[in-house]
C-alpha cells in the first residue's frame, strides 16, 4: 500500500513539474490528431462505399442470372396450353389487359408491358 502512495506521489511530482512541457506537446499535436482522425474517417467512409457498392453489384448480377434461369426454363417447358392471367380489379378479355403463360399448372405473374 505504501508503495502505491509514493508512485502517486512521485507521478504527480512529475506531472506538475513538466506540467508546460507536456500541456505545450499537447496543444502542438492536437490538430495533427485531429487532422489525421478525420483523413482516417474520410477513409473508412469510401472504403465502406466501394465494399457496399461491389456487394450491390454482386447480388443484382446473381439475381439476374437467377431470374434468367427461371425465365429461360419456363420458356423451354410446357405443352403449349395458354391461359390467361389476371390481375386484381381485371376481367378476363377486357381489351388484352391479361396475360398469356404457357406450361401445365403454372402461372406467371403480370409483366410491365412497353
């Protein structure tokens, strides 16, 4: 315990006779800090936008793909029965507002016409 109480003592010794040596070294390298923490955070932040931006564009390709593989077996598939399809609030022959899906028990969701 004694040995404990002169190491406070002896630090704060220290500590108040360099006082203005280490408040004059704090004051000099504060901006530099400052400086250097925003450089670090500017480049963390266009780090996070690259890594967001390749995962972005990684999972719309394979959603695509998938979607390409799903469309391109529906195309392929079927007996060559049609049935229309509609949507909600939509009566079946009004004007060609249905549409059209081939294959056995399957149906298709609306496609965006244009």
């Amino acid at each position: 315990m004694i040995q404990f109480v002169l190491g406070a003592l002896a630090g704060a010794a220290a500590a108040w006779y360099w006082r203005q040596d280490i408040e004059r070294h704090v004051k000099e390298s504060m901006p530099d800090l400052r400086a250097k923490a925003a450089d670090r955070l500017q480049s963390i932040e266009k780090t996070a936008e690259d890594m967001i931006d390749k995962a972005k564009t990684g999972v719309v390709s394979r959603m695509r793909v998938g979607e390409d593989k799903l469309r391109g077996t529906q195309d392929q598939g079927g007996s060559g029965a049609t049935r229309t399809v509609t949507t909600p609030g939509q009566t079946p022959g009004a004007g060609g507002q249905g549409t059209t899906a081939t294959g056995q028990g399957h149906s298709e969701r609306p496609r965006p016409q244009g």
